[in-house]
C-alpha cells in the first residue's frame, strides 16, 4: 500500500515538475520578441506599440508612381532611411504593421532584402522597380520612425498600402500627404496615353499615327466630333477665361464595326496636351479610381470603351449596377471647370442609362457612326488597300462598291485581307498583284450563304438586307443592306489601339 502511494506522490511531483518547466518556457517565449519586431523595437524604442499605425490606402496603378516618389523623398538631405524586407510563405495571409509592433501570433516571417516587382513606367518599355513589400527605418528631422510599403498580395483585394508608425497622427497624416504631393509631381503617367486592365494595372500604349485623312466621316459629322473635343482643347484658355465649362462628355454610338474605336483613336492624337486613360471590359469597374486619377492629370480624356455594359437601362436587368452609380458619380463629381473630356462608346445607344446619356454635364453631344455609303465604301477600298499592290479596274471597283450595300468597314478589311489571299492562291510565294478577279472571289465567299455568321462576327446587321450584284456562289445569296439616308455614318481606315483586328 505504501509503495502505491509512494508511486502516486511521484507522478503527481513529476506533472507539478512539468507544468512550472511549460510554464517558464512561455514566459522565455514572451520575453523573445519575434526578430521583425525585435528590429522595430529597436529603431522605434521600447514604447513603440503605444502609438497608432496610420494607414492609407492607393490604387494598384499608383504604385510605380509611390516608388517614384518614395526613391526622390528617401534620397532628401538629412534623411536616413534603411530598407529592409519581409519575407513571408505564400500560402499565409497578409501581415499588417500593428500586428508586427506587438509581436503576437505572426506567421513565419523573416528579414531579408526587399521583395521587387518590375512594373511599366514609361513608353518604350521603360520599367521601374518597385518594392512590394517592406518596411523603411526612418531618422529625420521629424524624429525616428518607420513605413511600410505593401503591393498587391495573393487572394486579395488589389490595393497599394503605406502604414506609419513612430509618429504621432497628425505627423504621420502630413507625411502620407507630403508624399502624395511628390507622387502627383513625379506622376509618369501625364501626358502619356495609358490602358488599365481588370486587375488595376497600367500599361503604355503607343498609338498608330491616324491622320485626319484616314477618318471617312461626313465632314458634318466630323467636324461635330472635333468641335467637342479637339476644338475645347485647343481654346481651353479662352473657355475657361469666359467662365465655359470645359467638362464634357462625348458619346459615339452605332452598330460594331463602323469605326468607334478608330474615331476615338484619331481624337486621341489630337487633343492637345491631354493625358489618355483608356478603359474597356472589366477595367470599367474601375471607373471610380481612375476618375480621380484623371482629375489629378487633367487634362486628361477619359475613355470607356462599349459602356453599355455597365451603363445598361436598370430597368432591364435586376436592380442597378454599382459600376453605373460609380461612373455617374465620376461625372458628376469633377468641377465643372476642369478639363476633362469623358469619351463614351457604344454598339446599344437605346440600353443606355437614360440618367447617364440624356443629362446635361454628363453626356453632352451624342454621334451616330453609322454604316458607310457607296462613297464611303469606295474609300475604304482605297485605304485599305494601301500598301497592297492592287490592279483593280474601274468596273472591279464599281461592281465591289454595289455588291457591299450595308456592310461595316470590318467587312471591307477582311474583304481585302481575302483578296490578297486568293492572289497568292494562284501565284504562291510573293505576292505580285491582287487584281479585280481575286477581289470579286474573295467577295463571293464573304457573300455565301455558309457566311452569315462571318458577317455577324464583321458587324453585318442581321436585319438589313439587299440582293448582292454580279455572281455569287449562291444565286440566292443576301447580304446585309443599310436602310437609312447616311447622313450620320462614320467609319475609319487603320487599326484599333495597335490591335490590328479590330475595327468597330
């Protein structure tokens, strides 16, 4: 019996022995900071947990021009700043500054240099190197303190963060504001023409030279165009002076295919002085971030591009889009003295919000781009053909011109593109001479029956149609018509913003 107590008294003595060794090591534990926090503490000093950590918060797309600002700021006289980076598994979440001040349940982090990433800055494929993440040991004028930098991370929101800690609120407000200052000074976008993406990032486009020329309007309708956006520019001085709005909003509409995009591309070239944001598909959602950008670059043109997917009549679909209300929002928003022009295109004029494309201030003048006239589809055939070593007859041409009746500009391209392709069918290797015979076949094959939804895919209404002239493929063979009188067409020779595919 006494050696079964003996025995109790043991285990009992050994789970005491246990608990005070678990015990002292968590205390050892809470006494060793986490090395990240360890070197916070020792730039910040022992009370660096009891002030707040500021933080705001910038668009994706402003990163390259955070980096600009941050390499200018960090190179001032009589600042010294050390740059250290955090690394960090990919498989964890997103580690804020409070959490690496106080220490307590961080993920696997470690010190090491600073993680880079290589955005656009420039034309030309100029990049610079920007810093995803990692945290600036600062010593200046304003005390001692710390920034940290974070991009973009895996699985979350896009967004760009700078956290200030070491100072007190309103210090660290004035520094934020100090850098946002240097950030629009140095902004690499003004005067650029730039694209966004879905994903908030930004890229240069280099725009194909489009000559006034090569933009086949009706010189009315042409010059209505310019007069609301090249012609302000040219006399915003002068507007602005007589106390006129120079904030205008600018809609082309009509079917795909006719020339939006390239009478679009055309105004771009020639509002002077403006910085270009061009926004399409997802991008649009956007619209709210990019407003502001716009207002801080201006002037600026914004462009968005088939807007009726996001400016859809809300009484056709399930409620209002939030995008619509940020688009409206942004419209409204800008001064009415700013020089801002919101360029809008659209294939579904009559799904438009009618808020959005009626109300003076936001849509202002409305163009049709309509289906090219006989004329009309004469010139695409020269401008088209340009470059392309064509022998066309005058009766080739004319018999071309009668067989197109109601066909985009898409279609005229793809017919050249054809011919060529039929004139190296019969001469294979160099092409020599694309005559009036290889344009007539490569025009029956685009009028054949089998080729209704080619002609869609060409923005050939589906629901005009006129009997094709001289032979065809098949005798019974309609192609799409234009009922109307062509007093608003437009269309344009070239190519959309350097995508050679695209015509509307």
């Amino acid at each position: 019996m006494t050696d079964e107590h003996d025995q109790q008294d043991e285990v009992r003595a050994l789970a005491r022995a246990l608990t005070r060794l678990v015990d002292w090591a968590g205390a050892q534990e809470r006494r060793r900071r986490h090395p990240v926090t360890e070197r916070l503490h020792a730039h910040l000093g022992a009370d660096a947990a009891d002030r707040s950590v500021v933080t705001r918060r910038l668009p994706t797309f402003q990163h390259v021009n955070v980096q600009g600002a941050l390499d200018a700021w960090c190179a001032e006289a009589g600042r010294s700043v050390d740059v250290v980076g955090l690394a960090l598994p990919s498989d964890y979440g997103s580690v804020d500054l409070h959490q690496l001040l106080h220490g307590e349940h961080l993920p696997p982090l470690r010190l090491s240099a600073p993680d880079l990433v290589d955005l656009p800055a420039g034309p030309g494929g100029a990049t610079r190197a920007c810093w995803r993440s990692a945290l600036l040991l600062v010593d200046d004028a304003r005390g001692t303190w710390c920034l940290r930098v974070s991009g973009p991370q895996r699985h979350e929101e896009p967004a760009l963060t700078l956290e200030v800690a070491g100072l007190e609120t309103r210090d660290a407000q004035a520094l934020l504001d100090e850098l946002e200052a240097l950030r629009s000074r140095l902004d690499v976008y003004r005067g650029q023409v730039v694209s966004l993406s879905g994903r908030g990032s930004l890229d240069f486009v280099d725009l194909p030279a489009t000559p006034r020329g090569d933009v086949v309007l009706p010189e009315p309708v042409l010059r209505r165009v310019e007069r609301h956006s090249i012609e302000v520019a040219r006399h915003r001085d002068a507007l602005r002076a007589a106390g006129q709005h120079l904030k205008r909003g600018l809609l082309l509409y009509g079917p795909p295919g006719t020339g939006k995009t390239h009478t679009t591309r055309y105004l771009l070239q020639h509002v002077t002085g403006a910085t270009v944001l061009l926004l399409s598909g997802q991008a649009l959602s956007l619209v709210g971030e990019v407003a502001a950008l716009a207002r801080d670059l201006a002037p600026t043109v914004l462009v968005l591009e088939d807007v009726d997917l996001v400016a859809e009549e809300r009484s056709h679909g399930h409620g209002g889009h939030s995008v619509l209300f940020e688009l409206l929002d942004a419209m409204d928003g800008a001064a009415a003295d700013a020089d801002l022009l919101f360029l809008l295109t659209t294939n579904r004029a009559d799904l438009l919000e009618p808020a959005l494309a009626a109300r003076p201030g936001r849509v202002d003048v409305a163009v049709e781009i309509g289906l090219p006239d006989e004329e009309g589809r004469r010139r695409l055939l020269e401008l088209y053909g340009r470059g392309v070593p064509t022998v066309f007859a005058p009766e080739d041409v004319d018999a071309a011109v009668a067989r197109t009746d109601g066909v985009t500009a898409s279609f005229v391209k793809e017919l050249l593109r054809r011919a060529v392709l039929e004139a190296l069918e019969d001469e294979p290797g160099a092409l020599r001479e694309v005559r009036g015979e290889h344009l007539a076949r490569a025009l029956d094959d685009l009028l054949d029956s089998s080729q209704g939804v080619t002609r869609a895919l060409l923005g050939v209404p589906a629901d005009q149609s006129a009997a094709p002239v001289g032979p065809s493929v098949d005798e019974g063979v309609t192609v799409a018509g234009y009922a109307g009188d062509g007093s608003s067409f437009g269309w344009v020779a070239g190519h959309a913003y350097g995508d050679h595919s695209r015509d509307d």
